[in-house]
C-alpha cells in the first residue's frame, strides 16, 4: 500500500508540475526548452556524481566541486590549450574528491564532516589565490566546444553520456556491484572480503570526474567563473537524488 501511495504522489506532483509548465507563456518555444535542457545539465552532471555516493551508503557530499573545476579549466586552457585543459580538469575534479574519499574509506571519518571541511578549505584557497576574482578565458578558442549536436545542446548531450557512463559501471562492472553491495550492508561487504576503502575512494573518484564535466560546460557556458559559479549544485543534486527514488 505504501508503494502504490508512493507511486501516486509522485504522479500527482509530476502531473501538476506539467500543468503549471504548460500553462506558462512561452514555456514550449526552443528557446525555453534549450535554456531549461542547458542549465539542468549542469546539475545533472553533479547529480550523477552524488548517486554514486548514495548508493555507497555515504548519503550525500557538500564538495564535488563544480565551481573550482570550472575555474582550473579556465587556467588550464589559458595555459595548455584546449587539448590539455579537458583531461587535466577532469583529473583534478576527481583526485580532488578521491582525497576525501580515502579520508572516508580509509579512516572512516564522517563523510558529511569531511566535505563541509574540504569545502571550508578549497573556498578560502580559491579566494586567497583569485582575490575574489573572476577568472577569464584569454582567448575565444573555447567556443569551438559550444553549440548543438543533433538539434541538442552540447551540455545535455554531455549529461546523456555521463548518465551513459554512471549506468555502465552500476550495472556491467564489479565495481558496481561493490558499491551496491557497501551501500546495503558495510559489515556485510566487510566479511566477504571486499576492499571497503578502496570501493568508497573509488566512488568519490567518479563522483568528482562528473562533477568537473559540469565544471567545465559551466566555464564554456559562461566564459569565465568564481567560486560563485555552480554555488548550491551540490544540495540542488542531492535534491536531485532524493526525489528520483535513490534508495539511501
């Protein structure tokens, strides 16, 4: 009974949402409907991530930083080029969370309060390093890595692959079935042998690879970026997270 009152809430909520969309002026144009595809992508990105962490019984994370990683690929293409700056930004934002994931793989710290500390921490070296500047591409070789594919916006198309991505590993690798099984039952993962640590390190890995995709459409996006940029992506992913049904 309580599945099926379950089911219907989240059909009504669905179903009044749509209604109060389509009841707004101009809701359906291309416009609207790229703009909403654009910007929901970046928390989508992000949002893939914190699944990751959910699943692993670690519930949720406050630092996957989406905006630091915005900014180092701003100065990673200023400094390397466009080549260089993708997978060098894509290795930061995820050894940047694999750090906070062997803090709680390995030493068992809480997980909540390692992210609010690695975000205390990261915020105030971002703005002792920019002085609460923006940071700027120095050239517009960026854009190349802007417009449509198949009528879609780059970043939902980036979103589908990340989702893509997340899928495989969930449901055709070892590594998947470590994080469900972590998730469920610690001790149980625990007694049959499984490396506990090197599973919730690996998560937080993945989780922060996504969370720099969104990172870098967020600077592509916008041509520049601060700590200000992708503020709140983290709690609108958990959000996010929550309301899809992720079993916590």
């Amino acid at each position: 009974m309580s599945d099926r009152v379950l089911l219907l809430t989240r059909v009504g909520a669905t179903a009044i949402l749509l209604a109060f969309a389509l009841a707004s002026p101009g809701f359906l144009s291309q416009a609207s409907m790229v703009g909403l595809l654009t910007t929901s992508s970046f928390i989508g990105c992000v949002a893939v991530g914190m699944t990751l962490i959910t699943l692993s019984g670690n519930v949720m994370a406050f630092c996957l930083g989406a905006a630091v990683s915005a900014m180092m690929f701003i100065v990673a293409t200023n400094w390397g080029g466009l080549a260089f700056a993708v997978p060098a930004t894509l290795l930061f934002g995820a050894l940047l969370n694999c750090v906070q994931g062997a803090l709680i793989g390995q030493l068992r710290a809480n997980p909540i309060i390692v992210s609010i500390a690695a975000f205390a921490l990261i915020e105030g070296a971002a703005q002792g390093v920019t002085g609460g500047s923006s940071v700027y591409f120095s050239s517009s070789a960026y854009k190349v890595l802007k417009g449509k594919l198949l009528g879609m916006p780059y970043e939902f198309v980036a979103f589908l692959m990340s989702v893509a991505v997340a899928q495989f590993i969930l449901s055709l690798t070892s590594f998947g079935r470590h994080i469900y099984l972590f998730g469920d039952s610690p001790r149980a993962a625990e007694a049959v042998g499984m490396p506990t640590w090197r599973t919730v390190t690996f998560v937080y890995f993945w989780a922060g690879l996504f969370a720099a995709v969104s990172g870098i459409l967020l600077a592509l996006r916008y041509g520049e970026s601060s700590m200000e940029y992708g503020a709140g992506y983290d709690y609108s992913a958990i959000a996010a997270v929550l309301v899809g049904g992720t079993a916590v």
